[in-house]
C-alpha cells in the first residue's frame, strides 16, 4: 500500500458493519480485540489475532486507517505509516457491544486462545 492522506481514508459517515469480525464470524473464527476500517466500516480481528482480519482488509482494499472496536478505546491506526493518527467521531456505534466478549464471539474460543495469539 502506497501513502494516502490519513484524512482521506476515513468517511466518519460510515456505520460498522456489525457488531463482530466479519470473516471469523463467516468461517466459524475466533478474535482477541476487534477494529474497524475507517473507510468503508469493515469490521475485523486485531493482529493479535490468529486470523488478523483487519490487516488483510487493509492490504486487499487498499483502506489503510483503522480504528480501535473496542469499549473504551478511540485510537486510529494507519497500517501504511505504521503509527497512530488522529481522526474525527465516526458513526455509530464506537465500539462492540458490552455484553460480547473479548476475547470472541463467546462459545468459539478455544480453552488455550492466550498460546493461540500472534
């Protein structure tokens, strides 16, 4: 991925696709910590985890601003530039629900998950 304006990779119009990483939800995964595209809304597992969903979407669509889908967290990330970024409120809503997990989905994580991490 090339550099592309930190601003100009997020749309804070953009709600989440859902309230858990899209592909391991789909495959039957597990995840540590979740992230969301800032771009599009994708969400996606973390690089801790055994999948790292949200990388992939990055590298594959070219959308390379995440931002933290977890409760009480509201940093950016910029995969191209490898640092933080600061960038707006984004749509509803900031993180998973409370109830859920991490980590998730709850009755997929394997007893030895914490070996399982990257």
């Amino acid at each position: 991925m090339g550099a592309v304006d930190a601003a100009a990779a997020i749309d804070p119009s953009v709600p989440p696709s859902g309230t858990g990483c899209v592909e391991c939800l789909a495959l039957g995964g597990w995840w540590f910590h979740l992230r969301r595209c800032a771009a599009c809304g994708h969400v996606g597992c973390c690089d801790s985890s055994p999948a790292q969903h949200a990388q992939g979407h990055a590298g594959a669509t070219g959308h390379p601003v995440i931002r933290s889908f977890e409760p009480g967290e509201s940093w950016f990330w910029d995969y191209t530039r490898e640092q933080a970024v600061a960038g707006p409120e984004l749509a509803p809503p900031a993180h998973h629900p409370l109830d859920q997990p991490a980590p998730g989905p709850r009755g997929r994580v394997p007893a030895d998950w914490r070996s399982r991490l990257h």
